[in-house]
C-alpha cells in the first residue's frame, strides 16, 4: 500500500511537470520498423494507471495516418501497428513527424503526442535512366567540362549524401561542384584529346554512393560518342540565377532572362533554351522558356503552402552538328501571402445531448488550422453568442465545446452553434463551421389514441386482405421514443385466433381484414390493437374495436317441407267458399333483417286469365278469392314466388298442384306423385299422433320427477337457495305444453367464449321456466353439488330421480330420432336436418306454437 501510494505521488508529479512543460510527449521511432516495435510508455508517460485505460475509453486519434501506431490497454505500450515509411509520410521533408491525440474520458482529457519518425538508409541512390548519351567533338579542349545528370536519392541527411565515383579511363576525370543551397553539379573533364578516327566511342560506369550504413549504390552507362565539327558549347553568363516571387504572381509575369552566348560562328553559334532533363514534373506546368530569348515566365498557380521553392535546370544547345550545350540553374523561391482560409472540423462525441446533463459536460472535440506561415497562420477561435455552450482551449488550436448552461427540451429541442475561425493576416480571413447540437427527450409519454373505442361497420364476402380501418396513436416524445408499432392483441376466437381473422400493420397501423366475413357466422368482431412506442422501456397502450359485420343478401330463399325439390298437389272440393286455405308454403332465409324478410305472389297466369287462388304476402297460405264452380279448370298450376327484401332480392319458387274435386266425391289420385302425396300425408298424420302420445308421456313422467326432486331438495336446505327463480329465457306456450327455440348459429357474437345453445328444448305446461334441463346435463357438478347438501336418508331417492330423468331424456331423444328416420322414409329425406325437423314440429303443434314462419329475431 506504501509503494502504490508513493508511485501514485511520482504519477502526480510527473503529470505536473509535464502540463507545466510544453503540454505534450516526443517519441521517436525508425522508418520501416516490424510490427510491435516498442515506441514509449504512453500511458506511464500520461501518470494514467493501466487499470483505469479500459473504463476511461483510452483511445488513440490521428488525422491522416490511419492506424500507422496502437497502444496495448492491457500494459500501456505505444507500438508500431503497420509499416511506416518516412518517404511516403514527408518526401524529402527534414522534419517527419506522426501527430497523435490521446483521448479518455471520465472526465474528459485530450493529451497530444509527437513521434518523430526517423530516417534509415532504405532507399539507393536512382539515376533517370539506365544510360546517359554524349555527344563530345573532337576538338574539345583539355579540361573542358562536359555536364552529366546525377542520381537522386529519396533518403534525407546523411543518408541522401552522395558520392560519385567513375570507371578508370584516360580521357575522363569526374568533377564534382557541391555547395550549401544547391544539389551536387557533376561534370566530366577532359584529360586526353580526343580522336574520333581512334576512340569513337566511350563507354564509362558512373556510380553513385550514399552515407547510409550500410552504403547503398546506384549506377548509370555513359555511352560517349566523339564527334568532329562544332567544338565551342554556349556559354551562361552566370551558373546560377536567383529569383523571389509571391505566390500570388499573376500567370504570364517574367520571372529572369537568361544570357548564353556561343563563340562559334553561323548556325553553330545560335542558342536554343530548354527546360533539362531531370526537372520535376511540375516545372513545365508552373513555368514556360522561351527557346530563342531565354525568358522565363509564369503559367501556372504559385502555392507556397504546396511548394516553397523551384529549382528549375536550363540547357542551352547551339545549332551545330553535332549540337553542343551547357546548364545553368534558376533557383525560384516562392513568398507566403495571406491566401489560404482557416478550416475548422467539428468532431461530435457525445450527440444527442440529454436536457438532464450536467454542466461541463463534453459535446465535441474542434480542430482548427490554416495552411498559412507565420502570423498568416496564426488562428482564433470564437462561438455563437447566446448559446448554453462554450469553448474551452486543451492545446493549440484545439479546443472542446462544452456545456455552459442548463438545457429544456420542451424550449429548444435544437440548438445551430456556429464556430468562426479568423486568422492574423491582413486583411484577415475566416471561415465557420456548424454543428446542430439536438436536445434528448427521455421516453416519459406513452401513445395515446384519439379515443378509447372505435366502431368499425364492414359488409360481409370482403376481398381477403381488404382494409377495413385505421388506427392511429400520437407520442410526444422525441425521435425513437415517439416511433409507435402497432400490433395485435392476441386471443381466441371460439375455437380460433384472432390473427386468422384480421392483421395489423405494424407501422401504419392498417387493419386488414385477413378472410372474407361472414354475417350469418360472425356479427361482432370485438378485439383489442395496442400500440408501444420504441423508447427503453418502452411505454403503450390499448384500443378497442368493435367490427359490426354488416349483412348482404347473399343467401336465397329456402323452401321447406314437401316444396323442396318437386311440386306440391292438393286435393280441393269444388264446395269450398271463398278464404278457404288450400296449401301453405314455407320458406326461411339464412340473412337477417331486411334481407330476410319474405314475402310470396303468385305468378300471373299465362293470358292475363284471373285465379281464383291468391297467396298470403306474408303467411304464404294459398286460399280460395271466391267460390270455386263448374267453369274453372279441374287441375290448377300454382307458381308462388318466395322473394326477400334485399338489394337485389333473390327468389325461390315453389309449384303447387291444385286438383279440384266434386262436392262428396272421395279423393283420388290423380296421378302416381298425387297419391305418393296423399299416402305421405296419411303417415305424417299418425306419426304426429304417436309423437304427441310419447312427448306427452316421457314429459309426465319427467315432470313428477323434477317435482320430487325439489321437494326433497327444499326439505333437505330450508334456505331455498334451489326454489328460487331461476334464469329467465323466451318460452312459448301451446296446448301441449312450453317450447323454448333458438335458430342454430355457429357465432352469434365472437367477444364471447363459449358457443350459443342450439335445437330444441321442451317442458311441460307446469314446470317453472328456470329449470332448464339441458343446462343441469351441460353442468354436471352442479347436481353433485347440489345433492352433497342433501341428507343421508334421501341420498338414494335423489339419485333415483335423477337416474329417471336422465333415462326418460333419452327416451325422448330416441323417440324423436326415430320420427326423423320414419320421416326420411317418405322419401323427404334428401332435406336439411334442421329445416325437416322444424316441418315436423310445424305439422305436429300448428302454426302458433313456434311463431311460424320463423321472424329474424329467432332466426
């Protein structure tokens, strides 16, 4: 504990001395070294502990050389990454340095790092070409000079010091001239007159060696040739020509004239001008010569900030054959002007910015610089007035925006800061950079809809997937907090679930309607959309549709009883009055409402002749309009159509075929179908009378049971909680007895669970309407509930009574199986179930008992 309080002590010390120093760190580290190279203690350098540079987000920053250095989090080692070579960093530059910026929060902290990149012998001295020709007369004199064209060497200091040796010869010597501001000039001097009859050609070996260790060498060919003739070369009237120029020189300006002059004579004396050989690429865009004057002027756009300095090489060759030529060289140097704007580049950490955040806090790191020198680049910076920000400097020309005031996003969710920059020129230049800092909401509002409950109405046989509403919830929040989703909330439908009924679109919040709908199955589709916004965490809430099916008349009429399928005859004597009921025809319409709303007309007779039947608009009972006598036809044709109300009505037909008979004549059939008619209705006759004998009988027996059973069960619980009224239901009383009727229906209403009671339910005249016999079968431990608070001595007559009952149900049931199988015997049995059943109880208990027809409220 001793030793970490005193290294922590010499931490902080270090930290001091170096904040009070120049305010960051110098490395150093040699091109091209491997991978991992050891460069510096960073983080020891810094006084950060090692256990603190992961939670602070210790981070390495540069702004143009990539991931040239890493550090290791684990030791806080500054190492090389990649290959780094000094020559594609800083060309020829003397000074080579990698800017680094060491960033870590908690709080904030930006430290600034300078590795100095050093020079190492990688690069040989290069020649432009494989091989320099020469054209040397004969008659030169001893000790003349003959230019040659040097190698470059892309190393700096002593590295890029070259030495030039030559091959032995008798005739060359290598001269070399060498001063402070120029590169070395290189010649070769004569020793040995030439002979081109003897010698025409040389062919020497100039090498080139730098003052790397170890040294590396480049070579050239020089490939001489001897020549008569033109033996004097122009002559400059100086080597070397010194010029100063603005940056801001306007093209076409002079920048010198050059002067060489030839002693020759004529043609061989004439001088032409020409950039050399080995000039950099950018001369001839930036300069033009004029071949015969010498000038030299301006074309192109001087930048001091690209280049500070030209150093142009001219060759002077006269017109002689062969050409003889000399160099000179045009050193150019550029002057800086104020021409280059500051630029400022915002780098945002921490956008969007909560309203809750405390003062200080840090929004963004800004960067300024200008490519100017001297007071032309000197920057300051400044902020927006009137903004809860401002900038603190952490180094030169680097400064953090931070927080400076309290923030309300209600107020101002958006704030635009704009950062001026101005250089020290004269006149000065600025530029301005921008950066909208936005306000975070957090997620404290939930969607809400316009209204708890919405009413959808939709027509019934809908085009699957056909849109049928839209919901739609708002969210005052900002951004993701206010990115509502909606989606369904799922449960059963009867025995299916609500997504195999409708969708949702999770973004627009479209209802779908995923099958067609059907009113005579599902009138009310009631469910629930909720609708969550996407905050952390996130927030919702609930609405209701209720989706009314609306009915469309899509279903015919339906003929029932003997009308389906054939004709109807019927037997009338020719005494019958006028109102006398012939025949009734019975329809039902599986719609509701209007569209099932029936109505009966008999269809004209063929040439406009008058019947003396008519049909009930409502009742569909055919009945005489007058008294029947001699002149009307023994065989009537009845066509009555059964139309519904809807748009458009649809119609069904039924044929009833009237035989008219003398008064006191027995009737005969007329006709196989006639008496197949007849023979039925005998039948249907005596089964309704067998019916009636057993429903009369089981429902006596039935009923002493049930007396018996509350008597005992009152005497049994003094308390009367079972001779209480029970639940009231619509029952319909006759001469027999009470029918309670429901029209079968799949779903009446689907927010519902558990599926509507179906077919028939009977009881005798006497029994009280709240003992419903279906439900104590549908509830069976009810009864045992019932029976555990009776008494041990009347145990077993309960149960007795209760096996009776039970039996004597069955027996009805078997009893009116049996009807329905006599029934379809008479070959009626191609019907529906339910409408031949409904038929039967009509011929048994007449038109009164059930409210036939049946209306759309039972139906």
């Amino acid at each position: 504990m001793y030793s970490r309080k005193i290294r922590l002590l010499l931490s902080l010390l270090l930290l001091a001395a170096w904040e009070a120093g120049s305010g960051q760190l110098h490395y150093s580290v040699p091109e091209e070294a491997k991978h991992g190279t050891f460069v510096g203690r960073i983080a020891q350098d810094l006084g950060l502990e090692l256990a603190e540079l992961v939670p602070r987000l210790f981070r390495v920053a540069t702004k143009d050389h990539g991931d040239l250095l890493e550090v290791n989090l684990q030791n806080g080692i500054l190492f090389v990454n990649s290959r780094i070579d000094r020559e594609e960093l800083c060309g020829r530059s003397t000074e080579c340095s990698i800017h680094l910026e060491v960033i870590v929060d908690r709080p904030l902290q930006v430290f600034h790092v300078e590795v100095e990149v050093k020079d190492i012998n990688d690069n040989p001295p290069v020649f432009r070409g494989r091989e320099q020709r020469m054209f040397i007369p004969e008659n030169r004199q001893l000790d003349s000079r003959f230019p040659i064209e040097g190698a470059a060497d892309r190393d700096i200091g002593v590295n890029a010091l070259l030495t030039y040796t030559l091959s032995p010869s008798d005739y060359f010597s290598l001269d070399v001239q060498a001063s402070d501001e120029l590169s070395k000039s290189l010649s070769l001097e004569l020793r040995k007159s030439l002979d081109r009859e003897e010698t025409p050609e040389l062919h020497l070996l100039l090498t080139a060696t730098d003052g790397g260790k170890p040294a590396l060498k480049g070579t050239v060919q020089l490939l001489i040739t001897v020549l008569d003739v033109n033996d004097n070369a122009p002559l400059f009237d100086q080597a070397v020509y010194r010029v100063h120029l603005l940056e801001s020189t306007a093209n076409g300006t002079l920048v010198t004239m050059l002067n060489a002059s030839d002693t020759d004579e004529g043609i061989n004396g004439e001088v032409v001008f020409s950039f050399g050989n080995d000039v950099s690429p950018n001369i001839p865009e930036k300069f033009k010569i004029d071949s015969n004057s010498g000038e030299i002027r301006v074309i192109g756009n001087l930048d001091y900030e690209e280049t500070k300095s030209y150093e142009i090489q001219v060759k002077a060759v006269d017109k002689g054959s062969p050409p003889m030529s000399n160099h000179c060289k045009v050193l150019v140097k550029v002057l800086d002007v104020n021409d280059n704007t500051p630029k400022v580049v915002i780098t945002s950490l921490s956008l969007p910015i909560r309203e809750d955040a405390p003062l200080s806090t840090v929004i963004g790191l800004i960067v300024v610089s200008d490519l100017d020198s001297g007071v032309n680049g000197q920057v300051s910076c400044s902020l927006t007035p009137n903004v809860p920000f401002k900038l603190v400097s952490t180094f030169k020309n680097y400064y953090s925006l931070v927080l400076d005031g309290a923030l309300d996003r209600e107020t101002i969710s958006d704030y635009k800061v704009v950062v001026t920059a101005r250089d020290g020129g004269s006149p000065s230049l600025w530029a301005t950079a921008s950066v909208s800092v936005e306000v975070a909401d957090v997620n404290d509002n939930a969607p809400a809809f316009a209204q708890p409950e919405y009413t959808v109405f939709v027509k019934e046989n809908n085009a699957p997937g056909s849109h049928i509403f839209t919901v739609s919830a708002r969210d005052v929040d900002a951004q993701e907090n206010a990115l509502v989703s909606y989606s369904l909330v799922e449960r059963r439908v009867g025995e299916r679930a609500l997504s195999s009924y409708v969708s949702v679109h999770a973004e627009s919040g479209k209802v779908y309607a995923l099958q067609p709908l059907n009113h005579e199955e599902l009138e009310l589709l009631q469910f629930q959309v909720s609708a969550r916004d996407a905050g952390v965490p996130p927030l919702g809430s609930n609405v209701t549709l209720q989706v009314f099916v609306l009915d469309e008349n899509d279903n015919a009429p339906a003929l029932l009883g003997p009308a389906v399928g054939g004709a109807v005859s019927e037997l009338v004597s020719r005494s019958v009055g006028a109102g006398h009921v012939v025949a009734k025809v019975r329809a039902v319409d599986a719609d509701s409402g209007y569209n099932a709303w029936l109505s009966y007309e008999l269809q004209p007779a063929a040439g406009g002749a008058r019947s003396p039947f008519r049909v009930g608009l409502y009742t569909g009972e055919i009945s005489t309009t007058r008294a029947l006598d001699e002149a009307d036809a023994s065989r009537q044709r009845l066509l009555v159509l059964v139309k519904d109300h809807g748009e458009p009505a649809l119609m069904a037909t039924a044929t009833v075929l009237v035989s008219l008979v003398d008064s006191g004549q027995a009737p005969k059939a007329s006709s196989p179908s006639l008496a197949g008619s007849v023979a039925q209705e005998a039948a249907l006759v005596d089964v309704n009378v067998y019916l009636i004998i057993a429903i009369c009988a089981v429902s006596s027996l039935l009923v002493l049971t049930l007396l018996l059973y509350t008597a005992l069960r009152c005497s049994a619980a003094p308390t009367g909680s079972m001779c209480g009224p029970g639940k009231p239901m619509l029952v319909c009383s006759s001469a027999v007895g009470s029918w309670s009727y429901s029209q079968q229906r799949r779903q009446r209403v689907c927010s519902g669970e558990v599926p509507p009671k179906t077919d028939l339910m009977a009881f005798s005249p006497g029994l009280a309407p709240g003992l419903n016999t279906s439900e104590s079968n549908e509830h069976p431990q009810v009864n045992s509930d019932l029976s555990g608070n009776v008494s041990s001595n009347s145990s077993f007559a309960l149960h007795f009574f209760l096996f009776v009952g039970l039996f004597h149900l069955t027996i009805l049931r078997n009893v009116t199986l049996f009807i329905y199988w006599w029934d379809c015997s008479l070959s009626l049995g191609a019907l529906p179930l339910k409408p031949h059943f409904q038929s039967i109880l009509h011929g048994l208990f007449g038109d009164g008992v059930l409210g036939w027809p049946p209306t759309d409220d039972i139906l």
